[in-house]
C-alpha cells in the first residue's frame, strides 16, 4: 500500500474523538509530503534535529509533535515552533521548556508521560512524581507550559491482557487528573497507542494515537 493509502485505512478507522500523530522519524521529507498531499497535518519526530529540519522546509500549517525523550539542553531549537511534547517526565524539563518558551513570547503544550510498562526501560512518571510535579509551588508559576495530558506506552509484548491493563492503568489516572484544573493544567489529551497497539489504546480511552510504521513503512535504522 501506498503511504497515501495506508493513512486514508487508518483514519478511516478512527473515530472523532481519536487525533492521528504521523510519527514520520527516520522518514524522508518525500514521505512527508506524501502524508501531507493525502491531509495529514500532525507529525511526530522523536529527534529534535530531525524534527527542526523538516520543519524548517514543510508548509507552516502542519503541527509538530515531539513524541521521544527530550533533553534538556536541545529544548532551545524546537521552542519556536513544537505544537506538543509529548515526553515530559520531570520538573526540570518542564521549567526548561516553560523558559525557552517565554523567550518566543509562547506558551508550549505538554503531555506528562506516564511510566505504564513492566520494562524498566521506558522513561515516565509514577502516579507519585505525577502528583508531586503537579502540586508543587514551582509547577503553578510556570506561566508559559500548558499541561493537557498525559502520555504513555505499554510493553512490547503479545499478550494481549498485559497492554489492556497498562492502558486501562493509564486511563484511570488521566480520569482522576480531569477533575484538578489550575491554570497551566487543563489535561484532555490521552496519547497511548502506537502501530502495533492503536485499537487496544482506543478500546481504553485514547484520544490520540501515535502510529508509525503502519503508514511509512517499517524504518532502517542505519
Ligand atoms: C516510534 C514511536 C511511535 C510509532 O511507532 P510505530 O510502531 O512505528 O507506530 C509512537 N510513539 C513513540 C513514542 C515512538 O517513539
């Protein structure tokens, strides 16, 4: 299938509800532009400079999303122009990001990413760290970050039942977040499911999936 196809099948299956993230990393710009000519105007890089190159030669309509691990000290090139992070997993990023954007006079959206998975490999908060960023002094001067989410990914595994359950995990404390409104926290965004997972995300909650491959390709990382 084309890339073009692959993405009109996919959206096709996603209610309204559920917002796609064409996670592009690895991809020519080529690639892009296909997706882009076929409607899609959310991307997701999880390279920083990656990211900013293309976003440097693609139409300014599309939304860039940065889905990976950031550090802190690359947060100064995508301040500019990132729509959402999506890996934010601790203060000290956050208060970096809320100072770059105060330089570019924006306020940048951000997902929290939530550790869900039995692997300790993967980056995110405990529903502790979660609640204890999140009443701190310091989260609540942070005029110019938006929380509007959460994020997480399950373990990469077949079992079926495992990734429910993490989903399901993750759903219930976006729930319990929906009730505590402060002003840079307003969380409505639950980011879970990628190419292998989407519809079991979606039967938990999802209202934005990440999905890669199933689009591009899968990717040769060299
Ligand atoms: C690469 C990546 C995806 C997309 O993965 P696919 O399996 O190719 O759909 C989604 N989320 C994150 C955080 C990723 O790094």
């Amino acid at each position: 299938m084309s890339i073009k196809e692959s993405l009109l099948t996919i959206k096709s299956e996603l209610p309204d509800t559920v917002t796609l993230v064409a996670v592009s990393k690895t991809k020519p710009v080529s690639d892009l532009e296909e997706a882009y000519a076929a409607g899609q105007r959310i991307f997701g890089e999880n390279k920083i400079q990656e990211m900013t190159q293309k976003w440097e030669v693609m139409p300014k309509d599309i939304q860039w999303h940065m889905i990976g691990h950031v550090q802190t000290n690359k947060v100064k090139y995508m301040a500019e122009y990132v729509s959402l992070v999506h890996g934010v997993d601790s203060l000290k990023l956050l208060k970096e990001i809320n100072k770059q954007a105060k330089k570019h006079n924006r306020v940048i959206n951000c997902l929290l990413q939530m550790h869900i998975a039995e692997e300790s490999t993967k980056f995110g908060l405990d529903k502790e760290e979660l609640d204890n960023l999140i009443t701190s002094d310091v989260f609540k001067t942070l005029e110019n970050v938006n929380v509007v989410g959460l994020m997480g990914m399950a373990t990469f595994t077949d079992d079926k039942n495992q990734v429910k359950k993490e989903f399901a995990t993750l759903k219930e404390i976006f729930s319990s977040l929906q009730s505590i409104k402060s002003t840079n926290l307003d969380v409505k965004i639950l980011s879970m499911g990628m190419s292998g997972d989407y519809k079991l995300a979606m039967d938990q909650g999802s209202t934005m999936v990440r999905i890669g491959s199933s689009i591009f390709g899968s990717r040769n990382y060299s």
